[in-house]
C-alpha cells in the first residue's frame, strides 16, 4: 500500500473484483517535485489476458442486468466520488500536478457527472420503433462486450470516467489502462466502484506501460471496442493493432487549435480568453495555442495579454492561489522545451516565457508567447502540449479562415467577435469538433464532442457515446 498525499493507494492491478500484484513494479514520479510517490505494479500480457478473461466472465450477467440497476449502480459510484472529492483531487494533484483548485471545484464534480449523466441518458435511449407496412421495427442497443480504454496523463480520471461510464451503462466491461505517469486516481476508482457493490470483473485496471499493457490489449481478440485518448503517434500503432481483428475504435487525440480575435471583439474578453489557454500549463487537448489576431488591433491585444499573462502567478499546484502549476515529467519537459529551442531557431521571438522557471526549477515551465514565426514551422503546426502560444495576425475573414484550418487538426476553434453575423459565416467554415464564440471550455455532456481529420475518429457524447459502446440490432416483427 501506497500514501499518497495522506491518502492510502494501492499500487497493484484491480483484476476480477482483486488486486493482482506483478513480478516488476514501476516508479510513480510527482511533477511537484519529481520525488518517487508510488511503486506500481507493473503489468504485462499475463495481466492483459487475466483482466480481459475476467471482463469476459462478467459481461453475460452485467449485460442482461436491468437498466435500472446499471444506473442505480452508477449513481452509487458518483456518490463515492463525491464522498472523496478531497482526497481524490489531493492524490490527482499530487500525481499530475494539476491545480488542487480546478480539481476540487471542477474537475471531481465532473467526474461524479459523467457517471449520473450516461446513467440518466441510459433510462431514456432507444424510442426509434417505427413502423414498416404493418410491420414494427424495434432498435435495441445490444451491449458491444469487453472494451478496452486506454487513457492519458493531462486529465487522468475526467478522461478515464468519460469512458468508463458509458461504457459501463451500456452494459459493456471494460479493462482500464491509465497512462503510467498518472496511475493512482484510476485505483482509487476501482475501490469506490467495489464498495458501490459493482459486481467483480465488470470493471478492471490493468497498470503498466504503453507497449507492454496498451499493445497486448489493443491486439486482444476478445475485446470488441477499443476507446482511446492520446497522441497521433500512438493512435497509429493501435489502429495497426486493432486491424486484424477489426475492432471498432474510438480516437480522442491531440490539436493546435486556433483562438481568433477580430477587430470587432470584446479585447478585455479576447486577452481573457487567450490567457485561459494556459491552463493546466498547456496540456489540454482542446487548448487554443494558436492565436490569430485581426491585424488593426494585434499591437493592443498583444501589450493587454502580455500584461495579463505576466500576472498569472506559477508554482506548486497545491496552493489554491497558483494558476500555473509544473509540467507532468522531466521527459515531457525536455520535449516542450525543443519545440521552444526550435521556434527561436526558425526566427520566431518569445514575447514572454521562452524557457523553464530559472526560480522555481524543476518542472515548471515559463507561459510562453511566440511571435513572428514563419509560415510552415513546426511550432505554428504541430501540438507542443505546453504553455507555449503563437500569435499570428491576419488582415481579412477569409485569410483568417485560411490561417485557422491550415493544420492537420481539427479538434476546436475558439472565436472573439462582437458580430454576430461574421461569427456563423466563419463558423460554417472552420474544420473543427468543437467552435466556441466568445467563451471557452463551455462543456455539456448532451453535446457531440471530438475531433475532425487527425483530431480523432468518431464522437462521444449524449447518445454518440452509446452508439459507439453498442451494436445496435433491428428487429421487424409481421403483423
Ligand atoms: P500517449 O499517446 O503517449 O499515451 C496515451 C496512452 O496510450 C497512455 O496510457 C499510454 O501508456 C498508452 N500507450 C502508449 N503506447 C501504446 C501502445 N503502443 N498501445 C496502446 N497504448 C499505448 O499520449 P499522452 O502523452 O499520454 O497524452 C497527450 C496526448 O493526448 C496529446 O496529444 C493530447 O492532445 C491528447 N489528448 C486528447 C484529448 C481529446 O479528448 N481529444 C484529451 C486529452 C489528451
């Protein structure tokens, strides 16, 4: 057993209703400080086909469990979640260096919401009976079987449950593999969802690495969905591992979205916005790190944000009043960094940031904002995952548009304008999942959410989560 933050967590696999112990273990690393918190049990193949065995047992009886008790245990889970916010949130911060503040107030409360949403949605899906000629047409939302969910670091048990749940209400099991910079909250989870009296091998944890755990289980022939949150790189190899046994698959991956102000923005809201983009220290997804300003007010928007920006105060994420918290890993660090190292060098200019906080150390990393990079470098295309910004200015809608799509992403776009008009014109246009009109990270569950060309394939959400976590089956009964 771990203590974490003052909160005990055990470091092995959560397989069949038990914990699993493995031959290796691997050292879990707090950003705040980079001391070893953890030794976690370190799965592998062996792991996998226990998890996936276990899952695969379970599913008969959970799949022709009533509605009414899949969800009754759902709710039982989010009431556990919100029993330990505290602790959860602490042992979160303490494991991704995420604020302590956005976990408290935002992001527990989430996570107790995925599980009642999808638990309340499930009691009304599926009223598409219709009639064929006198014949009656009945949709039924068969549940898939074993899904495998494999999640990152950035947001650990928000991302994790936005799965699990669904999944779960579908009637599915499902084995869990967190990221392993992250492993903690998703073990904390599996106890709660025991004690909600979620029979054993519905839900299952297998920890490790991406290789070891992630590629055996992506590979596996009895899983029927895989659902995956991370990078494009990864994505690759396990649609390459999904391939032979065509199992359906669920994307949510990476951007570069664009944030654009016009001229005719709100400016205090615009520099609001933009500086809202270095949140969780830039690694959101959903970030808009690409700032496309309306050349006639870049001079102003840009000495507003500066200023601004320079008051966000950085350090340890579990001081309610820090805004900035570290990076997530030395690795990490170094990887953000020569993105930073190679803007200077293509002849783009910090305007703030440029480096890691020489007073702080460690892993906190310098809000960064770039200037003048030339068309086509790597830091106006590809996702940093930081808080590293770029501001480009453009001079009409039409080259704004151009600007905002010109990646291979399509995750979001965020837009600042005080016209109406112009906002569904450039909307209708842009490429993306998710457009926010002067507001940012506005999320409700009944909304599609994903990401367009290589942000992702498919979408969750509202009933698009149950359409993927299900095979849909029509039946047509004669007269
Ligand atoms: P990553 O792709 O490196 O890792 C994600 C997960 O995949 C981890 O659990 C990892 O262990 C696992 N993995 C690694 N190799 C694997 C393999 N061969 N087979 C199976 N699983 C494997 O991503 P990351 O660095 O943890 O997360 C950051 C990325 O996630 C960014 O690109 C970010 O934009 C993206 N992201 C997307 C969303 C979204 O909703 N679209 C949300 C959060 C993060």
């Amino acid at each position: 057993m771990a203590t974490v933050a003052g909160v005990a967590v055990e470091p092995g696999h959560w397989i069949g209703g038990e914990r699993a112990a493995s031959g290796a273990v691997f050292t879990d690393v707090s950003p705040i400080d980079e001391r070893p918190i953890a030794e976690i049990a370190r799965g592998g193949p062996a792991e996998v086909d226990a998890a996936v065995a276990a899952a695969r047992r379970a599913f008969p009886a959970w799949a022709r469990t009533g509605r009414d008790e899949r969800a009754r245990l759902l709710h039982a889970i989010a009431d556990g979640v919100e029993k330990r916010t505290e602790e959860l949130s602490q042992v979160e911060t303490a494991d991704n260096g995420a604020l302590i503040r956005s976990h408290r107030r935002g992001v527990m409360p989430r996570v107790a919401h995925n599980f009642r949403f999808f638990a309340d949605r499930l009691l009304g899906l599926g009223h598409d009976d219709f009639d064929t000629r006198g014949h009656a047409n009945h949709v039924g939302w068969d549940p898939a079987g074993v899904c495998a969910l494999i999640t990152p670091w950035n947001a650990p048990l928000m991302l994790a449950t936005w799965k699990i749940a669904p999944a779960l209400a579908a009637g599915n099991t499902v084995v869990l593999k967190p990221a392993e910079w992250t492993p903690l909250t998703a073990s904390l989870l599996a106890g709660i969802a025991a004690e909600a009296g979620l029979p054993d091998g519905v839900f299952n944890v297998v920890q490790g690495y991406g290789a070891e755990v992630g590629g055996p289980l992506t590979a596996h022939p009895d899983v029927r969905r895989i659902s995956f949150t991370g990078s494009v790189p990864t994505a690759r190899l396990i649609a390459a591992a999904a391939a032979p046994n065509l199992t359906p698959l669920s994307l949510e991956l990476g951007g570069k979205s664009p944030l654009l102000v016009f001229a005719d923005a709100d400016l205090d809201l615009a520099v609001d916005l933009a500086v809202e983009q270095y949140d969780n220290a830039g690694q959101v997804c959903l970030a808009g790190t690409r700032l496309l300003v309306e050349s006639s007010v870049a001079d102003e928007f840009t000495a507003r944000f500066v200023e601004k920006a320079s008051r966000l105060r950085q350090g340890d994420p579990r001081d309610e009043s820090t805004d900035v918290g570290p990076l997530i890993h030395r690795r990490h660090l170094e990887r953000v960094d020569g993105f930073v190292r190679r803007a200077e060098e293509a002849g783009a200019r910090a305007l703030i940031g440029g480096g890691p906080n020489g007073e702080l150390g460690g892993l906190y990393y310098r809000p960064t904002l770039f200037t003048g990079a030339p068309d086509g470098a790597e830091i106006l295309t590809e996702e940093v995952f930081g808080p590293v910004l770029t501001l480009q200015t453009f001079d009409t809608e039409e080259q704004a548009v151009a600007m905002a799509n010109g990646t291979r992403f399509g995750l979001a776009a965020t837009l600042a304008t005080g016209d109406p008009e112009r906002a569904r014109r450039v909307t209708e246009r842009l490429v993306a999942g998710t457009v926010w009109v002067n507001c940012f990270f506005v999320r409700d569950l009944r909304a599609p959410f994903g990401g367009s060309r290589q942000s992702g394939v498919g979408r969750g959400g509202g009933d698009w989560s149950f359409d993927f976590y299900c095979d849909l089956k029509n039946t047509v009964t004669a007269p």
